[in-house]
C-alpha cells in the first residue's frame, strides 16, 4: 500500500517554528519583565523625590500661618515663582497656576485628612502626566498639594518600551535565521537518508549513506548501510534464484518438447484404434491418451510462460470487436450453454491473440472450478474496456487470493484438480504485456469474479516487454 507523499522541508518549518517561538517567547518575557522592572523603579524615585520635597515645602508653608486670604495668595505666589506647582486647600481648592489644577481623588483627601503624607497619579494618557503629594501643613488644618511633572519619566519609558520592542523582533529574526540553519544542518542527514530511501526503491540497490562523526545519524547511516547490504544481498540471491527457475522452466519445455511430440503422435494413433483394443485394454488406453494430452498441454504452457520470461514476446495491436471475441471463445470451446456473454460494441485496440488466450483461460477456469450461472461481460468504463468473468461456484478462501497468480499454485491442496497451475498465471503476463490489469475477488460459498482491465487505445509501452518485480 502507497503512503501518503509528505512535502518535503515540513520538518524543517516545524523545527524552525518551534525555535522562534521558544526564543521569542523568552526574549518576550524578558523584555517585558524589565520593562516593568525598569518602569517600577523609575516611578518608586520619583515619588519618592516627590514625598521628600513636599515634606519640605510643607514646612515652608508654615511661615505663612496664619493663612488669611492675603497670606494664602502670598503663599501660592512664592511657590509658583520658585518653579514649584501646589494646591491649597483652605476650604476651596486654590491652584497656584490653573493648568496644573488637577481633580483631588477623594482617596487622598482622605489620606491627607487623617494627617499622613498621600499622592496620587494622572492617568497614563492624560497630558501633563501629574504626580500630586500632599499633607497637611504643620500648626494648621489647611492642605497643601505639591504637584509635580513626570511627562520626561513617560517619554523615557516610552523609549525604553520601543527599544526593548525593537530588540525583541531583532531576535525573533535572528532566532529564525540560527532555527533555520541549525534545523537544515540536523535534518540534512535526514533527508540524505530519504533520498537514499528513495534511490533503493527504484532499484538502485548500491546506494549507501556517507558515515561521519561518532553521534546518533552516523549510527543511524551505519545501520542503514547494513540494511542496504543485506537488502542488496537477498535481492541478489532472489534474482539469481529467479533466473535458475527461468531457465529450468525454459530446459525443460525444450527437452520434453521433441519427446512428448513423439508421444501426441502416438497417442493420436492410439485413440484412432482404441475400438480394436481388448475391453480390458481399452481403460488403461484412455488413461494414456490423455495423460499425453495433459502432458502437452503442460509443455505448451512451460514453452510459453518460457518465451513470456525472455522479454521477447511483442503485441501486434490492431482494432478488435471485443464482445464478438468473447463470443467467438465461449463458442468455439463449447461452452455456450454453460457460459452467457453479454456486453455492449466497444472501441478496443489490442492483440486479440493474447486477449483471446486471457479471456480463454479466464472462461476455462471459471469452467472447469466454478459453478451455478457463469456470465462473461465487456463494458466500456472512460478510457478502460473492462472483461469480468463471473461464476456462482464455491468460491476461493482468502488466504489463496494473494498467491492465485502465482505459478503452479493450486486452491486443491491435493492438486487433483485439472489443469498445471499455470493458466492463471499466463493470463496476468499477457495482460501485463497488453498494458492491462488483471485482479480477482471471491467469497467462499458465493462465487468468484475475474476483472480484466485494458487501455481502449492499447497499450502504452508496447514493446518493452512484461515489467517483473523481484
């Protein structure tokens, strides 16, 4: 079964996604951890220079008791002009400049009521950015509020967040480019390995991986390198095994061939006399007769399946009537009251001498192994012309269908059964050569169907031989 194709470099995202993100997710976390470290610290001094020096501009303030109206505009006075901001609080809030009035939080007003020192901050949007600290000014019931402005502190924390920003992409970039390097030179093995992979599955059976190093690819190359050897050895061995049945088979049919002549010819005389034979002579005759004719049959089969191996069998394609083929076979053979052919005219080119030898064997076992109705159909299906040969017989065990084309298997383990378990066999070589597909499907106790697929405009690659995987 094919696997599904990965595209090739997905690893190596993967790896190199992973990469970014650990390292921008640290340098994000670090960026943000001293940006607020670095943010806190800046405002913890300035409130607490703020805190300090309204303490000390509290006691200032209180030269100016008692507070009169006159006293207090003296008071806001001399505060805005030595540079400082303030707001007294003697009843009506009193700003010394009213753009820096800000709006008192209930919250300090409480702080600073209850006699301790309270501050409050402006939102981070508004503009000026005020720090307010306040308290109650020493010997007196009245509120001063020292304001003072930290927009220099937001524009350097608005520095400090860009620069941290802009080193947080800068290693995100760079951690991309070190991912992708790191990520190609680890995987490169990897995919040296899959190329080699790759190469020992088209046949190039010498392909080995370069050993480097002493780490986990260089053990890895080395056992691969094993395996291939091996792979390479037992492939070897399958083939030269192959070649020693090929050229058994092909002995043999030449040897048995001018003998078993010999033999028909003498059997034909035999059955032409068999009437002048003594009765108790007559059966062991008949037995002869066709035990030669089996034996025949056999080298016929053993001379073709010899040729089929060579590589020197060639298709003569032509156009074909495919149905009146079918036809023609089931009525030659005498099987038409057995065997019902239907099917509509289709466009075929082919061989018909290896599609009537195909279909021939298909029908005959279907015959001489099926049973129940036994139908013969050809249907046109896109670019394909389809045979199937279907019969109601006993049906095939699963574990024989893988082996059914194979030659010489037998389903009858006793092989009593008629016929040298080559026809089958012949049968998917000729169909292989037409270009075609021959599979089989069978339920025991419902019945078997052959399936015979072909090119309706021939083959292929017409002329270089049957393809034969070791």
């Amino acid at each position: 079964m094919a696997g599904r194709a990965v595209p090739p470099g997905r690893l190596r995202r993967r790896l190199t996604i992973a990469f970014v993100l650990v390292a921008g997710v640290s340098a994000g976390l670090l960026a943000g951890g001293t940006g607020l470290l670095l943010r806190q610290s800046w405002l913890d001094a300035s409130l607490h220079q703020a805190a300090a020096d309204a303490r000390y501009q509290l006691v200032l303030a209180g030269q100016f008791l008692p507070l009169t109206d006159q006293r207090s505009t003296e008071l806001l006075t001399s505060f805005e002009g030595s540079g400082r901001h303030v707001v007294l609080v003697d009843g009506p809030a009193r700003p010394s400049h009213p753009s820096y009035a800000p709006t008192l939080g209930t919250q300090l007003r409480a702080t600073v009521a209850d006699g301790q020192l309270g501050y409050q901050r402006s939102a981070p949007a508004e503009r000026p950015r005020l720090l307010v600290v306040g308290g109650r000014i020493p010997g007196s019931t009245a509120e001063l509020y020292v304001i003072t402005v930290e927009d220099d502190i937001a524009a350097d924390l608005g520095q400090l967040r860009t620069a941290l920003l802009a080193g947080w992409v800068l290693v995100v970039l760079l951690a991309a480019g070190v991912g992708h390097l790191l990520a190609r030179r680890t995987l490169e093995p990897v995919g040296r390995a899959s190329r080699a992979a790759r190469a020992l599955t088209e046949g190039l059976l010498a392909t080995r991986l370069p050993v480097r190093g002493r780490d986990e690819f260089s053990v890895w190359a080395a056992s691969f390198n094993e395996m291939a050897e091996a792979l390479e050895s037992k492939i070897a061995a399958l083939s030269a095994a192959q070649a020693r049945e090929r050229r058994f088979t092909a002995d043999v049919a030449h040897e048995l061939r001018t003998p078993v002549t010999a033999l028909v010819a003498a059997a034909s005389l035999l059955r032409e006399h068999l009437d002048q034979l003594p009765d108790d002579a007559r059966p062991a005759a008949r037995l002869l007769v066709g035990d030669v004719v089996r034996l025949r049959r056999l080298v016929e089969d053993l001379m073709e399946i010899s040729r089929l191996d060579a590589g020197r069998e060639r298709p003569t394609v032509e156009p074909v009537d495919a149905p009146a083929l079918l036809r023609g076979i089931v009525a030659a053979r005498g099987w038409s009251e057995r065997v019902l052919v239907c099917g509509d005219p289709v466009a075929l080119r082919t061989d018909p001498r290896r599609l009537e030898r195909v279909l021939a064997n298909l029908v005959a076992n279907a015959v001489e192994h099926g049973g129940g109705e036994i139908r013969a159909t050809v249907s046109g299906v896109g670019p394909l012309v389809v045979f199937e040969v279907t019969d109601q017989g006993p049906g095939i065990a699963a574990e024989h269908l893988p082996r059914l084309f194979d030659r010489f298997h037998k389903v009858d383990p006793s092989r009593s059964a008629p016929g040298s378990g080559l026809g089958l066999a012949i049968a998917r070589e000729h169909a292989a050569l037409l270009g075609g597909v021959l599979s089989a499907y069978s339920e025991p106790g419902v019945g078997s169907r052959f399936r015979l697929e072909l090119p309706a405009l021939g083959p292929t690659r017409p002329h270089e031989g049957v393809p034969r995987p070791v």
